[in-house]
C-alpha cells in the first residue's frame, strides 16, 4: 500500500523526526467505499532515534496504520484525537459503523489524549470508557521520543476540537481546512467559537508553519499558514458579525 512508502525527508535539524501523512482509501483502508468518499486524513509522528509514534485520528482500518508503522521500524506509543466524529476516532454515523480507536485499544494498550470538553463526547461517539482517556486543556504539550507536541484548543466544530502543533506542522483537524474550515451546524457546533478560533487561537501560528487539514478538500494535500491565510475564504470576515452573517447558519 502506499502507506508503507519511506518517510518524506526532513527538515534542516530533523533527523531525528517521523512524519507521516496518510489518505483514507488511499494509503490504508483501501476498498472501503466510506474512507474513500470521506477522504480523511491519518498522521503519524514520532522520533525515529528512539522508535516511538503517535497517531493522530486513526479510524477506518487501524491495522493497516500499524502496519504502516511497524513497516518503518516504529511502534505505537499513543493516539491524538482532534476531535470526537466517527471518521476520526471510529463509531456510527449514517447508517455506517467505523472502526477506530476501540478497535485499536484492542490490540495495544496506549494513551488516548483528547481535549477536555471533548472527553463526554467521544465516550458516547467512539465506545471508549471515561478512564481511557487522557483529558488536555490547551497549551499541554504530549511528548513522543524527544518530539514535543502542542495542543491547541479550538472549538467551534466540537466543543472540544483541538490542533496539533509540532516542528513547523499544524494538523488543523477540521477546524481549519486548506479551502474552508469544519462544519458548524452539528451537535456542539458554535459559529461563534469557530471565529474566534480561526481569528484569534490560530493567529500565533506563523505563516511559514505547514498546515496538514483533516481531510483532502483542496487540490493539494498541504500549504503554508501564510498562503492558507490568503486564499481561504472562511478567513476573510474582519469582525464576529460578518463571519456570523456568511456562516453562522
């Protein structure tokens, strides 16, 4: 599968770490018709010196992600979760049963970091006990290896949405997408905590920093924060009242 691909080559200074990005229907989960229609995105980090990865959103098919691991040389030490919807973490939605990070549990025993105000929501929506899972606030930093990972907090999708950043990569969830940003009309949806998210949370976030988005919305798979900035429509309402006329339903 292309999953087992080599890893992209580093950055100046990063030898040292694993990044991988990987495609619902694509790279793991091939032939499920659902992972290819909701083309998710999966990551993988971690520090290849001491062989440790963590992985962000495993849903669909996690035995082929650990076979994506262990096909380079690393080992699942925990699971990040941007949020509770069954196409991230695994569960019903639609008429359709995901598997996800139950499923994963069952084959090794790991940390399931999640925002705290997402932890309600993902024991109802992924089949997971409340002592699962490790509840964050924002600005907590998960460590893999020597790899430190920063949690952002940014509702307004879920109550409990959250943005990982690490080594010039935000993985944006679906908070932020490269062409638009997460739904805000669902249970535990606020119009209004998504602005503030996207104007204010992600603003620290440089515009060299590459953003790695939830799902494959957009021609390419990745961009910088700069040119996502310029291009994105969802980021042009200057004030609370015109992003609440234009998307606040």
């Amino acid at each position: 599968m292309a999953g087992t691909d080599p890893p992209p080559d580093a950055r100046p200074g990063e030898d040292r770490f694993y990044f991988r990005q990987l495609l619902s229907g694509r790279d793991f989960a091939v032939g499920d018709p659902m992972a290819s229609q909701m083309v998710n995105f999966a990551y993988a980090i971690g520090d290849r010196a001491t062989g440790e990865a963590l992985l962000i959103d495993p849903a669909y098919a996690v035995g082929d992600l650990l076979e994506v691991l262990e096909a380079d040389g690393m080992r699942l030490a925990g699971v990040l979760g941007t949020h509770d919807h069954a196409d991230h973490v695994g569960g019903s939605f639609g008429g359709w049963t995901v598997e996800g990070v139950a499923s994963l549990l069952e084959r090794v025993s790991v940390p399931v970091h999640v925002q705290r105000a997402e932890v309600p929501w993902v024991v109802r929506s992924a089949g997971l006990g409340e002592g699962e899972l490790s509840a964050h606030d924002g600005g907590d930093v998960v460590r893999v290896g020597e790899v430190e990972v920063e949690l952002l907090h940014t509702p307004g999708h879920t109550p409990g949405s959250q943005c990982f950043l690490v080594q010039g990569r935000l993985v944006s969830g679906d908070t932020l997408f490269l062409e638009g940003c997460g739904r805000t009309d669902l249970p535990g949806s606020d119009p209004a905590a998504m602005y503030e998210s996207l104007t204010t949370r992600l603003a620290r976030v440089p515009d060299d920093t590459i953003v790695f988005p939830g799902h494959l919305y957009s021609a390419e798979p990745s961009a910088s924060m700069g040119e996502t900035r310029r291009t994105n429509f969802v980021l042009r309402p200057r004030t609370p009242e015109q992003w609440l006329t234009m998307f606040g339903g």
